[in-house]
C-alpha cells in the first residue's frame, strides 16, 4: 500500500484531464475525427519529503451517463489504472454524499451486470471489486450504460418502452471467493454480494454520436473519507493497457474506437495525447484518436 506522500507523487503524475469538449476538430493541431478534451486543475496540498508545504496539480473533466437525461460527472483520466469509477446513490458514507452520485434507476440504458458483462440474476451473489488507492479504499459493483467524453448537448431520447424495469440495491450479504490485480499499486480484490436486480433488453442500433459508447464500469457502493473528501472530482476513468482492467469491455482506450466513440487512422486508435497549459491564457487539454 502506497503511503500518501507516494499516492499523490504517483496519481498526479499520470492522472490527466479536464473539461471535456466532445467535438472532433479537424485543422491544425489535430486529425479529423479525434476527439479533443479540455482540461480544469486543481491544487491539492502536499507535504514534501523535508517536511515542508507544497502544492501538486490534478487535472480533471467532465463526462455525462446515461439516457435520457445524462447524469454528470467530473473525473480525472489516469493512465494508472483501467476502470471507469463513480459514486453510487447506494453508497451512503458522507464522502459519497459530497459527490455526484449515479443512479441506476434514472437511466433507461443501464444494464446491472456481473464483471463479465452477464447480466445479474436477482437474488443471487453480485460480482464486487474493492480496490485500494494509498490510504484509501472504493469497493463498487458493475454496470453497462452509454459514458459520453464531455458536454453531450443532445442525446437521443429513447421511448418509454426501452426503460428497463427498476432495480434496487439491497442489503450486502456476505462475500465468496477473491481475485487480486494491480491498479494504481493499489490491491484489487473481486467478491460476491447480495442484491436485487431487474433488467430489461435494450433496444439496438442506437445511435451515441461523437464522443460517446457503450461500455462497462463500476459504480461505487462504499468510499473511505481519506483521500477521496479532498477532491474536486467523484470519480476515475482509467486510461492504462488493457491489462489493468478486469475485462476489456471495461478498457475505455481499448474500447472507444471501436465502439465510433473517435476515429480516424488505424495506427492511431489506440493513441492519445496530453497537452499542459503553461499559462492561463491556454488550456490544457487531452486528445483520443491522435494528438
């Protein structure tokens, strides 16, 4: 387990991302059909190795989930790791409550899913990950739903007859069996819990649009004060190899061009490209699908 010192020199340094403009930009500085992200900071206060004050920059941005009214969520984009992670309204510790908070029930695209991708069968164990970041620790549940890069300023509007049935996250039974991995040198485990759930089939075809996809991610249903009530952000959306994922289908990078989330040339689907403002005349920003 990382010591906070070595959390922040270690998450900071990879984690990247900001205010996110989901339009692809054609021209100088960027290829057509990548898609640009801007960036916002924030200045967390740190305690260097002689004792004495200092101050480290996490970059951060905004992403929407779900259908028909996107919920909103800033996140900082870490090459560290591979999973997108949001607060759950089933989570209820107070760090949570300072946080925007997903809801399953207030999309009509979301699917509660097992870690691979089947979906939950109610009343029987739910798939779990804890994972553990520095001196604290997020333990979350699965789920499929459309995650857009950036400010969607429309989203498709679905009939009523695509709304899955609701789903309500019970009680937390007891947990079997362990799986580990490395994330952010955090330690991952993977368990069974108990909850209800409901799901219904999803119409097909539907069109995301730039900057959006299918995918899945974890919905955090517990999150320990420290460190995460000292961050503007609610969440983490894992840029790292697909290996720091527990399946592919969670890999944003792995995921977001295939699924028409950016395109462009093939040898660069796979690529992305960070730029750090050194003034406040300019912004940061991070590009998919080129640089």
């Amino acid at each position: 387990m990382l010591n906070m010192h070595s959390f922040h020199v270690v998450f900071l340094a990879i984690a990247n991302v900001g205010s996110l403009s989901a339009t692809a930009i054609s021209g100088v500085g960027a290829a057509a059909g990548t898609l640009t992200v801007r960036l916002n900071k924030q200045m967390l206060p740190d305690t260097s190795s002689d004792g004495g004050r200092e101050h480290k920059s996490a970059y951060y941005g905004q992403i929407t989930i779900g259908r028909p009214t996107p919920q909103t969520f800033n996140v900082v984009f870490d090459t560290g790791s591979g999973h997108l992670i949001v607060p759950s309204v089933m989570c209820k510790t107070q760090t949570c409550k300072q946080h925007r908070r997903y809801s399953r029930r207030a999309s009509v695209t979301a699917k509660d899913i097992e870690v691979d991708g089947s979906l939950v069968v109610p009343g029987d164990g739910r798939d779990q990950l804890t994972i553990t970041f520095g001196t604290g620790e997020v333990t979350s549940v699965f789920v499929h739903d459309i995650v857009c890069l950036g400010e969607q300023e429309e989203q498709p509007v679905l009939h009523a007859s695509a709304t899955p049935s609701a789903s309500s996250g019970a009680s937390l039974g007891p947990s079997s069996g362990t799986s580990s991995g490395a994330l952010l040198g955090a330690s991952v485990s993977q368990a069974s819990i108990k909850t209800a759930s409901n799901s219904a089939n999803l119409s097909k075809g539907m069109e995301e649009g730039h900057g959006c996809l299918r995918m899945r991610f974890a919905v955090g249903i517990s999150m320990t004060d420290d460190p995460f009530d000292k961050f503007d952000f609610d969440g983490i959306l894992g840029l790292g190899l697909s290996s720091l994922s527990q399946a592919p289908p969670f890999n944003l990078v792995e995921s977001g061009a295939k699924r028409g989330a950016w395109y462009g040339d093939d040898d660069r689907l796979k690529m992305f490209g960070v730029f750090l403002a050194i003034s406040s005349r300019e912004h940061s920003e991070l590009t998919f699908g080129g640089y």
